[in-house]
C-alpha cells in the first residue's frame, strides 16, 4: 500500500514551460487535493476533487489547472509557468468527504522552481 | 484574510518538559479541526483531530483542546521528545464544503 505517491520530486521550469504534476493514490479515496506550501504562507488549497469528474477551486486556483478521470488519479497542470509558481507542492486525499475521522493524507510533495 | 492562524512561528522546549502549540480562528461555524506533523522533505503527516461536539481529545502523548467561544484550539505534547522536533499544522473544516484551511505552521524544537 504506497499511499499518496507524487511524481515528480523535483522540477526546474523556465518561464512560460509547461508542465504535469502526477498524483495517484491507491486507498480507493473519494477526496483529493493539491496544496502549494510557500514560506510564511502555510498551505494553501489549490483545486480539489470530491470523485471522478468532479474538481472544483481552491483558495488560490489561477494559473492551474486539474481534471479527475479516476479515482486514483488526479494530476495538477500548469499550462504557462511563473516565477510566482516556485513552491512545494502536496497532494492529499481522504476516504470520505467531509467526514469526521477521515483526515487528509499527504504525499511527499514536488519542489518546483520556475526561472 | 487568514481563517485560521498560527501565531508563534517557533517554539523551543526542554525535552521532557511539555510542548503546548496554539492555533486561533475566526470562523465559528468549523466544525473539524486537526493537528498535522511534517519533517523536513516529507509531506505533512496526521497527528489528532477532534470535532465541534467535543472540547478535549487524547491520543497518547497528544492532546487537543477545543476552546468554542474563544475560537482556539491547542496541542499539548508530554512529555516532549527531540522525534518531535518538526513542523506543526493545526486545519479546520466546514462539513459540507470540501476544503480544509491550514494554518501557517509552528516549528517546534526539543532540546535533548
């Protein structure tokens, strides 16, 4: 049982690239989640999704985008990067939506730097 | 606007002594509130959680107290280890809107 697993680890973009953050997890979880972790910030929720074919934004969705085709699966987009999208980024997700006792678990997070 | 607020960027304790992490918030209607742990290079790990119905809850050397009408919760740790040297993340959550709000994170080091 792998858990959240996040691919890449580490990721160096330039300006305008593009590119896919892979994230799967393999607990048959309802929910899933990405954050970015930005010093001073915490995390902040990006986009999320309560089941296959539905996402929907987060606190700070612009320039990003996600799309849910399995429960497994949930990939993080950024069509044209930005320095301001230097981050760490975390995927999570939970077994049941908005359920007591059923906290997030993370992944081990993709450390992307734009120049 | 920050909904959830962790005001102490560092805390130091001697080991053995008890780590007490603070977190505020300025939604009355969250009703799920949890503690993550994250080391450095993983991703944040759950600690505790507890809900609105209830005010304190235990799990070994963890505890959790809810504080309703200041809209505070807190994490008590004791004894401290230097293992529990980390990062701490105190979320809440609204039943019924998908979204967990973080806080800013505490670091706290326990000294051997």
């Amino acid at each position: 049982n792998a858990g959240v697993t996040q691919t890449p680890k580490f990721q160096v973009l330039k300006t305008g690239q593009s590119m896919t953050l892979q994230c799967a997890q393999d607990m048959n979880h309802e929910y899933m989640s990405w954050y970015r972790q930005d010093p001073g910030m915490g995390l902040r929720l990006i986009h999320y999704s309560v089941g296959a074919g539905i996402t929907d934004q987060g606190e700070v969705p612009n320039g990003y985008n996600v799309s849910r085709s399995t429960t497994e699966d949930f990939p993080l987009r950024l069509l044209s990067a930005a320095p301001s999208q230097t981050s760490v980024y975390f995927c999570a997700s939970s077994y049941k939506v908005g359920s007591y006792n059923s906290p997030l678990h993370f992944g081990n997070g993709t450390r992307l730097t734009v120049t | 606007d920050q909904q959830v607020k962790q005001n102490s960027p560092s805390l130091s304790v001697q080991e053995g002594r008890i780590s007490i992490l603070n977190c505020d918030y300025t939604n009355s209607m969250f009703d799920y509130f949890l503690w993550y742990k994250k080391y450095p290079a993983e991703g944040p790990t759950f600690l505790i959680s507890i809900s609105s119905i209830k005010d304190k809850n235990e799990d070994g050397r963890f505890t959790v107290f809810l504080n309703k009408s200041a809209k505070h919760l807190s994490l008590h740790i004791v004894p401290s280890q230097p293992g529990d040297s980390a990062v701490y993340f105190c979320a809440a959550s609204l039943s019924g809107t998908y979204k967990y709000i973080f806080g800013t994170g505490t670091r706290l080091k326990v000294l051997a």
